[in-house]
C-alpha cells in the first residue's frame, strides 16, 4: 500500500495538525520529563530528540510505521542476500564488508562472501605494509610520498571525509590527496605540489568506465609517462574496482588491482577497497577500527526496538519533519572541523539513495521523500546562514552533531565549541519573544522608544526542530558507527517510503545527455535536433 494510503499516516497527519500551535518551549515547560523521555544512549553516545516537535502520540505512531512498513523483514532480506535493490538486479550487502571473521557466512546467490571479503581486505593490508615500510618503490626506486586517489561520487567523498575525519590519526610521513572534478583544475593543481618519482596513485571506480575517473586517470599517466616514461605506470598506479577486466586494459598489474563486488553499492563502498586511500591515511589497524565501528552500528540496528534504535530513530524523525511537518530541507550540523566534509559525503548517501518519487512497484509516489540536505560546520556556519535559520521564516531541521572530547586538544578551544553548539540548539528551539526582548532591552539601560524601535528585530520565533548527537570522541570506532548510523537510516526511510535506495537512474540519465552532447562540442556532429538553449550554449563555446 502507498506510504499516505495506511492508516498509519492518516493518524500521523491528524496528530500533526492538533500539535500544530504548540511551541516548542511550552512542551519543555509543561513536562520537566521531557528531555529523559526523548533521548537515548548507546555505547557511551548520547541522542536527544527532545528539541524536535514531537510528543508522546506522535512518538508512538512513529514507532508503528517501523512495524507497518515491516522494517524487520526487509533488514532480513537485506541481511539474506536478496535482491533488494530490483531495479539493478542486486544484492545489497555492504553489511558484509564489516562483518568479522568468524562470526559466520553472509551468503549472496548460495555463496559465503565472507572469504573473498577477508581475502581483499588481508590485500589492502600487504600493501599498506609495503609502503608504509617503504618497500614499495617507485621506478627510480624512490619510496613513495605521496598517494592520489582519483575517482568520483562514491569512490571518493567516503575516503575523503574519512581521512579528513581522521585528521588526527595520520601516518606522518605519507600525504593522501584526492581529485574528482572533470574540471582540470583539480588533478592540474593537486598534481602541480607532487614530483612523479615518489607519487602513487589509486584509480578508484567501480565500473571503470565513469567519464571523469577516465579523463583524470588517462592525464595522470601522461603525466608520469613524460617524466618516467611508460615502464613505469606499474611502479606507480593501482586500482581498485569491479571491472578488472578494464583495469587490465588500462595497464594496471592484475597484482595491483583491488577487487570488490556488484553487490556494494558505491556510496555504500568506503568499508572495501575502496577505502584504501583511507588505509594509507591512518593505518590498517585503525581502518580495521573503522570496521568495528560500523558493525556495532549493524548489530544495534538489528536488534533495538524502534524507541531505542539510533538509526531507525533519526529516520522516523525525518519523516515525520518531511511528510507532516512541510519540512524541504535538514542542515547537518557538524560541531568538528574533522567532520567539515560529512554533509557532502551525506548529500550523496541521503539523496541520491531516496532521491526518488516512483515507488518498488513503479508507480508513482504519494509522499515527499529525502529532503534536501546541506549543512557546514560549527561555528562557520553561524556566521554565515545561521541567520536565515533564526529569523528566515522557513522550517529548517537541524541536526547537531559534536564530541565530548577534542580531536586537536588545543586549551580553551573544545569548552567555547560545546558552548556555542548547545546555545544555537537552545535559541532554535526557545526564540526569544518580543516581551522578552524588551525587558531584556529596557534593563540595559535603553530608552523605551529605542527599546520599541529595536525589539521585533532582536526577538526570534524558535521553535526550530533540532536533533543533538553527542558522541564521546572522534575516533575510528565512533565514526565507523556514525556513518552506518546513516546507511542504516537511509534504508529505514526507503523502506516506509517504499523505494528502491540503491539505484540512480537520474544519475545515469546525465551521464547519458553528456555523452550524446561531446560529440556536438567537438564538432563532429552536427547537434541537430537539440533544443534552442542547449544548441546556443554549445554553439558559443564552438565559437571560442
Ligand atoms: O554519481 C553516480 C555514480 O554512479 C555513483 O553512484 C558512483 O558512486 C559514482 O557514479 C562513481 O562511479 P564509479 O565508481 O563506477 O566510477
């Protein structure tokens, strides 16, 4: 049945209009309760909810839809192997990247992926060793200083965030560097501080053929072909994909490609291969860290009741901001410099997994799905569009996330960045009303016609939903947890949503139009038949 059909949401939606009035402050006033009843802790995280727009009711009817969408069964496909993702054919099995040995088989199509898994992951280990140990050589027999991961979408911002999450975790003698963009720009100005001779790099994509991943691979071995001439690639290139068919063509050593399997969705892919910018960064002991991390977050999913269960709860808030409360957008929150990059990298997990509006039987959809996601981190971003937030007249979801401890423990830093987090949930969610303001105003000595002139622009509405998690340090383990914390609440969306998260058509249809247009640009065809914009832009560059 469509999500807006059951009766389930006819109950949320009637709950959503009686809580209509009432102000996020007065809850707080009427129950001294309210923060113990709206908030959970797990493995020393804490969650609060209690500054979101919820009640009692409303928290219940939630918790139903968990039942009612029949959450429980479809993590028992997922787990199972099954061809979740339909649209595609597939399995979606990133679970089992993070599943330790010897804690029994995960099975796709009546095999243990468990072998091959361990298998890769004792490669990417080896390798980590050689050239942490500086065995591995360049072709001047130089040790390599440098690593280039170059790919796009989900074979980069996983690896890049982490290894900026991870800042303080890194090897110290080796730097990792990143390029995506088709743009030359980012492979001309990365490759620009680098000397061939000690530079390594990793092409990273899961169907090799992506336009981008291709340009930049092919302009990063010409680059190092005109200095160190083509015996050289070997010493100096490794892969990590599914097609390892391509990446032979490419020239890559079979030895020094790095598989993973169809069954990894790429921005559910960081837990493979394609970590291994990431295992460079901090070490495999650390990334084995990750691992751990995240399958903690697997085993409380599968087993907390949906009042307690970290990912299922962040997921039925949403819902209930998006499809009840008219919300569009969430701004993520991040209270750590470390964790600047997670909003991009959750843009790609959030929408372009429930970027949807056809449901798992092809029809279309009767609900808003994933709002859109944006976000920087504190305190940046207060000087820059907290404002709009406060007084902006729009409803703007928050989601804080900040650590007890600091990552770079510099005095007097971490207690002002906790300060400033818990004031701008608490502004958000208060206001200040225009009495308030004007006592405020009139006890600090100003004139009552100042005071009346100035007071409705220094009042604020609140009732700002917010979310607040508090984890205890930025670590390996809690940031493995964290972003399967995030996998996992996609899944429950698209599962009361009813779609399909691992697909991306819209993606591949863009991908489609470029290919078409290329030729256009270059001028060996003709462009007849586009529209009159798209052939005007084409046509002005053809000028140039
Ligand atoms: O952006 C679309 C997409 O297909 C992503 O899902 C994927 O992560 C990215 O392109 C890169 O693809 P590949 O790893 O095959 O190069």
């Amino acid at each position: 049945m469509k999500p807006a059909m059951s009766a389930a949401w006819n109950a949320l939606a009637h709950a959503a209009e009686t809580s209509h009035g009432v102000h996020l402050r007065d809850m707080f006033t009427a129950d001294g309760q309210r923060f113990a009843k709206l908030s959970v802790t797990w493995n020393g995280w804490l969650l609060d909810y209690s500054k979101q727009r919820v009640n009692a009711e409303a928290m219940g009817l939630l918790h139903g839809l968990w039942q009612t969408a029949d959450v429980p069964g479809w993590i028992a496909r997922m787990r199972a192997g099954e061809a979740i993702n339909h649209s595609e054919g597939r399995a979606a099995l990133h679970i089992a990247l993070r599943h330790p040995a010897g804690k029994g088989p995960i099975l796709y199509a009546g095999h243990d992926v468990m072998p091959a898994v361990h298998g890769e992951l004792e490669k990417m280990q080896r390798f980590a060793a050689q050239i942490h140990g500086r065995h591995w050589r360049g072709a001047t027999g130089e040790p390599i200083s440098d690593i280039v991961n170059i790919g796009i979408g989900g074979s980069d911002l996983g690896p890049r965030m982490a290894t900026q999450a991870l800042a303080a975790f890194h090897h110290p003698e080796l730097k990792v560097h990143y390029v995506a963009n088709l743009d030359g720009a980012d492979l001309a100005t990365v490759l620009a501080g680098l000397q061939p001779r000690t530079t390594l790099f990793i092409i990273a994509s899961k169907t090799f053929t992506t336009q981008e991943t291709m340009q930049n691979a092919a302009s990063a071995r010409r680059w190092l072909v005109q200095a160190l001439g083509e015996a050289a690639v070997a010493r100096h290139f490794v892969a990590v994909s599914t097609n390892l068919a391509e990446v032979a063509r490419f020239g890559i050593d079979p030895d020094n490609a790095f598989a993973f399997w169809d069954w990894v969705g790429g921005r559910y892919s960081l837990w493979s291969a394609i970590g291994l910018p990431l295992v460079l960064a901090v070490g495999f002991d650390n990334f084995r860290q990750l691992l751990a991390g995240a399958h903690a977050m697997d085993e409380h999913f599968f087993s907390a009741p949906p009042a307690e269960n970290l990912p299922g709860l962040l997921a039925l808030l949403e819902i209930w901001n998006t499809n009840f409360l008219g919300a569009e957008n969430r701004a993520l929150l991040p209270y750590s410099q470390s964790l600047g990059l997670l909003p991009r990298y959750l843009q790609q997990l959030e929408m372009e997994s429930n970027g949807k509006q056809v449901d798992r039987q092809g029809l279309p959809l009767d609900c808003a799905t994933a709002p859109i996601l944006w976000g920087e981190p504190g305190t940046n971003g207060q000087h820059a569009f907290y404002q709009l937030i406060h007084q902006g007249g729009r409803r703007v979801p928050c989601e804080f996330i900040v650590c007890k401890q600091a990552d770079f423990a510099l005095p007097g830093h971490h207690e002002k960045l906790l300060a400033n987090c818990f004031a701008q949930s608490e502004a958000l969610m208060r206001g200040r009303t225009l009495g308030e303001t004007t006592a405020e105003l009139a006890a600090s000595g100003m004139a009552a016609g100042q005071v009346a002139l100035l007071a409705p622009y220094r009042s604020f509405p609140g009732n700002q939903p917010s979310t607040t998690l508090l984890l205890p340090r930025l670590d390996p383990f809690n940031l493995g947890a964290l972003l399967a914390l995030y996998e996992h609440k996609v899944f429950v969306q698209s599962v009361i949503w009813d779609i399909n998260p691992f697909d991306q058509w819209g993606v591949e249809y863009g991908k489609q139009l470029a290919s078409r247009l290329l030729p256009v640009i270059v001028g060996t065809s003709s462009g007849a038949g586009l529209d009159s914009s798209t052939a005007g832009l084409v046509a002005a560059c053809r000028d140039n």
